[in-house]
C-alpha cells in the first residue's frame, strides 16, 4: 500500500488533483479484482515478465487503468496485465512500452497530467530490451512443432478482441477459432456451407460461452469473387472492427478446374479470393491488427507464374497449383505488411505441419504413401524416427501464435513455421519435405508487388 500511495504523492497533478485520487481508487479495486478472480497470478512458468503476460498489439489494458489510460499513456498488449512495481517504474522512468516487444520507444511520450522529472532513461531501456530477449528465448525454448493451441495460448486473456476466421466447416479452422473463443475473443468463422459449419463448430460455441468468448457465422465461398465481395460488403455495413483477420481456408492439389470468375481452382481460392476479402475490409483491422495467411511448406514446388496463372499454355500439375498459391499466400502477406505496417497494422504467413485434415481428399492415397516411405528413410539416414503427423491443435499452433502471441516486429512480413519465424534457404540448397525453411522468392518484395498488380488487374479493383 505504501508504495502505491507514493506513485500518487510523487506526481506533481495538473489542474484536477481529485482526478489521480479517483484513478488510485480504480486502480486499487481492479486490483483486488484481478486477485480474486485469479488473473492477477504471476506463477504461471510459461508467462515471463511481469508487465505483459502475452504482447500482441498495442492497445490499452482497459480493466486496471480505467480513465488513468491517458494520464499515464501505456499501450499494452492482449491480456496484459499491470503489477504496482511495475506501475512505479513506469511513473518514473516516463518509458513507453509496447506489448509487441517491450522495448523503449524512439519517440517518448509523456502523460499529460504529469511534467518530466527528467533523468536519464538509457539504462532502464537497456534493461527492459534484455528482458525482452530473455524472454523471447525462454518461449522459444518451450514452444515448437509439438505445441498446441493451448500451450500458445496459456496465460493469454483474449476478451475484447475480434478475430475473424475463413474456413471453420473442418480442420484447422475449427481448432482455431474454438481456441481462440475459449480465451474470451470474438471470433466470426466464414466458411462456404453454413449447415456443415454449423455442426463442425458445435464445440466452439460451447467453449465461447464457457469462458466469455463469442462466435458467429457468415458464408463465405473464395472460389466467388460475388460471394468474397458479399461476405466483405456484410461486414463494412455491420461496421465492428476485428483484431486479426485469419485467412486459413483453401484447397489443395485439385483436379484442373476453375472458380466461378474463370481462375485455375487452386489460384482463384486460394490467393484471389482472399485478395478481395482481406483488401476490401482492411479499413476494419484496428491499429496493432494483424493479418495471417496460411501458406504452406508447398511453396516450395513453385514460384508464381504470373504470365500464365491459370494454365492456359502450360500443362497442369496439382501440386505445382498448389505450390504458386501458396508461395501467393506468402507474397500477399509481404505486400499487405509493407502497405500498412505504417498504421501498426502487421502481416504474416504461416505454414501450419502436416497434419491430416479434409485438405488432401483429392490427394491419391497411393502418393502420400510414397513420400511418407521417402521421408522415413530420409529420417532412417539421419538416424531419426519415423515421420509423426501432427495433431489439429498442433497444426493450428502457428497461426494462434502468429496472430495473438508473438511479437509483431518479429513476424511482420514474414514466413512461420512450428510457433517460430522460418529461415530464407537459398534456391540451390535442396530442402526435403520435412525440413524447415522458405524459398527467398516468396519473400521477394519486388515479387509481391508483381503479384499484387496482376491480382489487382485479374479481379478488377485497385487497393
């Protein structure tokens, strides 16, 4: 108690003093509150520091600091929660901390209902970075490719934030949203066929009501740019705006066809279709949102082909479709990064494991047969076991990661792989199917502006 009434006798109030009496009151009772209902607990291994339990965007911690937000001017991230000794050393330090990386700002901001008390902040700054790494490394160290949902999401409080979810009629989609809504978040699942999404997200419901969260449907088919425009026109007219965006539907290694606006199948669904959602409600990602696309390791069997997208002259291999859409996913989270990274607004693609999902239905079982004997004897060489599918929670692991946990700067126009940013592996270095690591033109700024005009010249609208 004493040294929460010092942070008040210290501060030298302009021209309201009941203001920080009434803040002080609020700050206290939210902190008793936080005590009793258990979300005040630092003891959590898995949580490091005790400023920010789970950095995301900077947002103010709204439940502790009530009308003091602006006073004391500290954007926190999802689920941070404030400590008093911590509360001191902001008060003193006049530190602007980020949930994203917890690092001294360039640009200091001060309270305005304090003055400077001056000082040099260079050293506390150093500290803070320090702790930050040290931090960053210890999560590093517990998760990876066996990491679950939950495990991404332990000591994570999500209440208030919106996120929106493609592809919850099965898979990953589902995983996602249902761990997302059990942590408190608003999660909206878009998906082709309501009656399928409906009985496939039953356990999402339930967990979103057991812990605070929410979750609606909305239709949503990317293989029609009428059907893209009408889910994206939905959602501007309801107007509420969404703290990442998921784009996690998609299909792979189809028969030759095409989408409804005569896109090779694969191409259309997977990249366009997005295109046009992602751009189209863009204006409703909040300052500190973020964008995750899911790719895939199977960029790696192409690159685009932005002459010949839709193989009108050269001949149709599935996994060489799936492979440009994927590396498009890639490329499109590049693009989208560098337009709007300047409003906080962060991008990233993610590739999830192999897990066994409807996604291979067209896959001949012959073939998957095939490259699991090749990559156990790879594994066999190396004197490793046998190729181990993922789980659906493990598989969605990165892209939870990637959109609620990890630091933005971190994946902002990047490539994750097993809750961790991926490695550029040059063209000429072979890469098997089990090992880790993005071909550098997928990352290819100069690409991703290539393939973001001929996106924009093939569905007609200019973002």
């Amino acid at each position: 108690m004493p040294q929460r009434e010092a942070i008040f006798r210290r501060a030298r109030v302009l021209p309201r003093p009941a203001f920080p009496l009434q803040c002080g009151r609020r700050l206290r009772e939210g902190h008793r509150a936080s005590q009793s209902d258990g979300t005040g607990s630092r003891s959590d291994p898995r949580v490091f520091g005790n400023v920010v339990q789970a950095g995301v965007c900077a947002v103010t911690c709204e439940r502790l600091l009530g009308d003091f937000q602006n006073a004391l001017a500290i954007p926190l991230g999802i689920g941070a929660r404030l400590t008093w000794g911590r509360l001191g050393a902001f008060r003193r330090h006049k530190k602007d901390v980020t949930g994203d990386s917890l690092r001294l700002s360039k640009h200091r901001r001060h309270s305005p209902f304090y003055r400077s008390e001056g000082g040099s902040s260079i050293a506390v700054a150093r500290k803070e970075r320090e702790r930050a790494d040290t931090r960053r490394k210890k999560m590093a160290k517990i998760l990876g490719a066996t990491s679950t949902t939950e495990e991404v999401l332990t000591g994570v409080n999500l209440h208030g934030k919106r996120i929106l979810v493609t592809g919850v009629s099965a898979g990953l989609g589902v995983e996602t949203a249902r761990s997302l809504a059990a942590h408190g978040a608003q999660v909206v699942g878009a998906a082709r066929d309501l009656t399928k999404a409906k009985a496939a997200t039953e356990q999402v419901r339930k967990d979103a009501a057991a812990n605070g969260g929410s979750f609606e449907l909305v239709e949503l088919d990317l293989a029609s740019l009428k059907s893209a425009r009408a889910c994206a026109d939905a959602l501007l007219a309801k107007g509420d705006s969404f703290d990442v965006v998921i784009a996690n539907a998609g299909v792979m290694a189809t028969p030759f066809g095409h989408t409804a606006d005569g896109f090779e199948t694969q191409f259309g669904t997977n990249h366009l279709g997005h295109f046009v959602l992602v751009n189209r409600i863009a204006r409703l990602l909040r300052a500190g949102g973020r964008l995750i696309n899911l790719s895939s390791s199977g960029h790696r069997y192409s690159n685009v082909d932005l002459q010949d997208p839709h193989f009108e002259r050269t001949p149709y291999e599935p996994f060489v479709a799936y492979g440009r859409s994927k590396t498009a996913n890639i490329l499109f989270a590049v693009a989208f990064d560098q337009r709007h990274r300047e409003r906080g607004v962060r991008a990233a693609a993610v590739h999830p494991g192999g897990i066994q999902t409807e996604l291979g239905r067209h896959i001949d079982p012959s073939r998957i047969q095939g490259i699991m004997e090749q990559m156990n004897q790879q594994l066999a060489a190396e004197g490793k076991g046998p190729f181990q599918w993922k789980t659906i929670p493990q598989g969605a692991a990165t892209s939870v990661w990637a959109g609620v946990a990890a630091p933005a700067d971190e994946i902002g126009g990047r490539y994750c792989e097993n809750c961790h940013v991926g490695r550029i592996v040059p063209d000429h270095v072979t890469i098997s199917a089990i090992s880790e690591g993005v071909r550098g033109y997928a990352l290819d700024p100069k690409n991703a502006e290539a393939l973001w005009k001929k996106s924009e010249e093939l569905v007609g609208e200019s973002f």
